[in-house]
C-alpha cells in the first residue's frame, strides 16, 4: 500500500511540475497594434508575452510590419489556467526602445485550443520622452556659460563697429 500512495504522489507532482498553458501570440483579430510615438513598428521588433513583474515567457515573435504580429501558439511552462499577462515589445536593433502593454487575464489553453490575446487589447504603445525641464535648464545654462566664455576672450576691433551691429552690441 505504501508503495502505490508513493507512486500516486510521485505521479502528481510530474503532472503539476510539467503543467503548461498554450496562447497564441497573435494581435490579428484583437486590434491593438505595436506603435512607437503613434506609428506602427516594422519588422525589426520582437514581442513576447510577460508576467505583471517583467519576467518574459516563451519564446520571442517577431513583428510582421504595420505593427502586427502573428507568431503562433506559445507554450507557458508551469502555469495553467486563469493568469494576468502582458506583451512586451522591443528593438532587436536598439535594446533601450522597449514597451509593455497594459496587463489582461487570460485563461490558458492547450495545443488543441490554445487562448488568444482579449478582444479589447489596447497595444503595445512606445513613446520617446521629451526632455524634462531641468534636463533644458542645464543645457540653457551651460549654452550661457559658453557664450560668455566665448565673449570674453573675443576681442573684435572694427574702424566702423555700426556697420555689424550684431556682432559689437
């Protein structure tokens, strides 16, 4: 008896230590689009889905161009069920312009059905900050600094100095 209450257990947890889910990283029929400062991306971006804290999952796709991407089905190991994702987005190209997209719950599925992204998937929307206001007031700053530095060691003599008067004020 205490063998087959073994194996019993022994079988359970292989069972649950192999789960995966099955989604397909596919926004063909969801309508959110990869964009980059409001234009969709091209083919030099890799998407892969994401757990809330960043962690990526499965294996990268790539974006077919227009800012779609249909990679097919992606095995999740060691989750099954009702999970919270995200897709992830970035440049092959330029490591540092990179995105998420808002997070949906999903419930996994299998390779016979595999889950697909919600229909209401908003996208993955990169955006290039503009430079903050102390970011402009050093360069303003430091654009002065030069300026006077450069006055200072000008010396311009001109017979008629009203003849340029931008340059001798």
């Amino acid at each position: 008896m205490k063998q087959v209450v073994t194996i019993f257990l022994l079988l359970i947890a292989f069972a649950d230590a192999s789960a995966q889910g099955v989604i397909q990283l596919s926004n063909i029929n969801s309508g959110g689009l990869v964009t980059l400062n409001g234009k969709p991306v091209g083919i030099a971006w890799r998407v892969s889905f994401a757990l809330p804290d960043g962690t990526l999952l499965g294996s990268p796709g790539s974006v077919s161009g227009a800012g779609f991407f249909a990679s097919g089905p992606r095995i999740i190991d060691g989750i099954i069920g009702k999970v919270d994702l995200s897709v992830a987005a970035w440049n092959s190209n330029n490591p540092f312009l990179k995105g998420v997209s808002d997070p949906f719950s999903v419930i996994l599925g299998n390779m016979d059905k595999p889950a697909s992204l919600p229909t209401n998937f908003s996208g993955v929307h990169i955006a290039i900050p503009e430079p903050g206001t102390p970011g402009l007031a050093v360069l303003g700053i430091l654009a002065s600094f030069f300026y006077f530095f450069y006055r200072s060691n000008t010396k311009i003599y001109h017979a008629n100095r009203s003849s340029i008067p931008f340059l001798c004020p």
